[in-house]
C-alpha cells in the first residue's frame, strides 16, 4: 500500500519490548501458560476452600497443599527426563487431557453432593502428577523456541503471564464460589486447561528443536543432574528455591485460614488477597520483561527474594484486610525477583540438550513445598496461624541472606 508503513508481528514486538513475541510460536505458548496458570491458582484457591468448609481445620487445608505438591518432589526429575526423550508438546497436550478428566470427576461428584476430602485429596494428587511432567517441558519448550538473546525477555514475560493468573485465578474461584457452586469452579478449571492444551497443539512441529538424546531414561537421568550441578550459579538458584519453597511460599497453604479466622473474609476476599499478591507480582515481571537486560540477574534473584520475605513478615503482623491485601502486593513485587530469574539462571546457564534435565531438577527443589505445607500447618495448629507465617519468613531472610554471601558465583549470574 503506498505511502503506508506496515509493520509485521516481529516490528511491533521490538518496538514494545518483547521481542519474544517475534518469535514463531512463542505467542500460542504464552497464551497457553496463561491458561494453565489461571486453571492452577483457581484449583489452589478452590481445593483450599473447599477444604476449610468441610472440615474447618488448618492442618487439613495445608495437607490439601501437600498432597497437590508432593509429586513435583517424587516425579519432577523423571518429568524432566522423560521430556528430553519425547515430544514435548505431545505430552504438555496428554497431561492436559489427563487435567480435564479430573476436574470433570470432581465437578460430578459435587452435583451429586459427594465431594468429600478424600475424593479432594486425591484429586490434587493427580494433577500433581501431571504437573510434574507438564511443567518442566513447558519450561523448556520456552527455550527450544527462542534464542538465548530473548531468553530473558521470554521467562519475564512467561512469569507475568503467571503473575496475571495470580490476580485474575483467584478472584475468579472467589467470585464463582460465592455466586454459584464448587462444581461451577471445576468447570471453569476444565475449560482453562482444554484451551491451554488446545494452544499447545498449534505449535508448529519445525520451531522445536531436536535433541537426539540417549533413549535410556535413567542413564540421561542421572548423567544430566551431574553436568547441571557442575555450575556453582545453579546450585545457588536451587538452594534459594528449596528454602523458599519450604519457608515462604507455604504460607499460601494456610491463607484460606487466615482469611477467614485473622482478617474475617469470605471467600472473596480470600480471592482479593491472593490477587493481590499476584498484581505486585504482575507489575514486577512486566518492569523486568521491558527494563532488565542481559546482567545483574543473580542479584536482582537475591534481593526479590528477601525483599519477598520482609514484606510477608510485615503481612504476618497486620490484621486489618486492606494493609493485609498491601502487604501482598509488595511482597507480589518482591517475588517477582524471584520468578522471573530462577529459570531464567538455570537455561542460560546449561546446554540445549540438558534443559529438561535442568528444569526436572529445579522441579525436584520446587518439590520440597509439600514438606513446608505440612510443617507449617502442624506449626499453626501449636502457635496460630500469623506467628507462624512470621517465624518461617523470619528463617526463609535469614538463609537467603547466608546464601547471597557466601556465593559468589550466583551474585555474578
């Protein structure tokens, strides 16, 4: 057209900063995230609630957070294994299937008013399972479709894609609770994770990369972990991860219970609470996604973190719901630190044929949440709720400010 300036997809992305969205693919697998994450944190809010009302008691919320996490511990360096050998977006739209199949159970269930805790618990558990291989080849899949150049931006803008499902998941579970039913919910579930896999699928095959790897599963297993913990920057990333994944993210196991006993909230107001948090976190990834370039992602990972845990610290302390809900957004902001740069690390930092390997082991750190779920429920049924999200958060400061000391080469990261 003459005199006319056409810009293609690839123009657009550079100019608004997210050149990831340049890159073939990349959009259909973002949108997908979305979904997954929205369909995640709305389980995390519904399964949570649904817990407290049917039994009223804070360990039993908290092990619902177990029982959804433990097979990250138990499976997520298989998951990781098995999606270096297949492919992955086969098998991202398998385990979506898988998802489906369950919410669908549980919606059942309770329009026939037989949803139980043990037909909840073992639910989670497998969507657990699923997560453990889903979410380590998803992770990777970002890498096989980008260049180390955009890698980066790609993870930030991955991480703000989560930070959306944070605000946006649980005010929806919220809403949809208070206004129709559970089963209502899990429907909503279902059709999230059906268009996340449905996203997937559109992927075209040529924009994976091929790995050609060993085909015995165990032997790439273990030869994978030896090279991945060869660099000191990576085990950085993994220790901060056990420790916050123990200490800080627990919290959101017993937050149903806070809201309810502490701050007096209803469900939507558990939901306003946790979409807070997801907001900091949002407006964090996106600064991080459009401002941060190739350096300095070591510190920036070290300093969201703690700042993560000073601002839990201060929410443990408050009991009005409005400093409450502020409280979450800047420890949301915090932690988007730590969102956006612990993959982020660990890709630039191993090789091609290693990224599922590397993301089924940071899975296995991620996969020690089920043991800080349960400690911390076990601590709030002996000291309440508030104090102790305030002494894990308390611990959580202090080893990540060890850990910052004492390795450098995750500082130089």
């Amino acid at each position: 057209m003459s005199g006319s300036v056409l810009f293609s997809h690839r123009d657009i992305a550079h100019r608004l900063r997210i050149d990831a969205f340049g890159v073939d693919g990349y959009p259909s697998l973002w949108l997908a995230n979305l979904a997954w994450n929205v369909a995640r944190w709305m389980d995390q809010i519904t399964a949570g609630w649904i817990a407290f009302e049917l039994t009223h008691s804070v360990l039993l919320v908290a092990l619902i957070g177990f029982y959804r996490s433990v097979p990250l511990f138990v499976l997520g360096l298989f998951g990781g294994a098995i999606g270096d050998q297949v492919d992955r977006r086969r098998l991202i739209v398998f385990v979506q299937v898988l998802n489906v199949t369950c919410v669908a159970v549980l919606a059942i269930l309770s329009v026939a008013h037989r949803l139980g805790y043990l037909e909840l618990a073992a639910g989670e558990v497998i969507m657990g399972i699923g997560m453990a291989v889903d979410w380590p080849s998803r992770r990777a899949l970002t890498a096989d479709l980008v260049t180390r150049e955009h890698l980066t931006n790609a993870i930030a803008l991955d991480s703000t894609a989560m930070n959306i499902s944070r605000t946006v998941g649980p005010f929806l579970s919220g809403a949809v609770i208070a206004a129709l039913s559970w089963s209502s919910a899990y429907a909503t579930l279902g059709l999230l994770y059906c268009v996340s896999g449905l996203l997937v699928a559109r992927i075209p095959p040529s924009v994976v990369k091929s790995r050609g790897l060993d085909r015995r599963v165990w032997r790439g297993l273990t030869e994978g972990i030896g090279e991945v913990l060869k660099d000191q920057a990576i085990v950085g990333v993994l220790m901060v991860t056990v420790v916050m994944n123990l200490l800080f993210f627990p919290f959101q196991q017993v937050l149903p219970v806070e809201a309810a006993d502490v701050l007096h909230q209803g469900a939507i107001g558990l939901g306003t609470l946790v979409a807070a948090d997801g907001f900091g976190s949002l407006l964090g990834t996106l600064g991080i996604a459009t401002l941060v370039g190739h350096r300095r992602h070591g510190i920036l990972f070290l300093v969201g973190s703690m700042a993560g845990c000073a601002a839990l610290i201060g929410f443990s302390l408050v009991r009005g719901f409005t400093s409450a809900a502020c409280l979450l957004f800047v420890e949301g902001i915090g932690r988007a630190g730590f969102s956006a740069f612990q993959s982020t690390i660990i890709l630039r930092n191993c090789t091609v044929a290693l990224r599922s390997r590397a993301m089924g082991v940071l899975t296995l750190a991620i996969g020690v949440g089920p043991f800080g779920a349960l400690e911390i429920g076990i601590l709030a049924e002996v000291i309440g709720t508030p104090r102790a999200i305030l002494a894990n958060a308390c611990i959580c400061l202090a080893w990540i400010s060890i850990i910052a000391v004492r390795s450098r080469q995750l500082r130089e990261a």
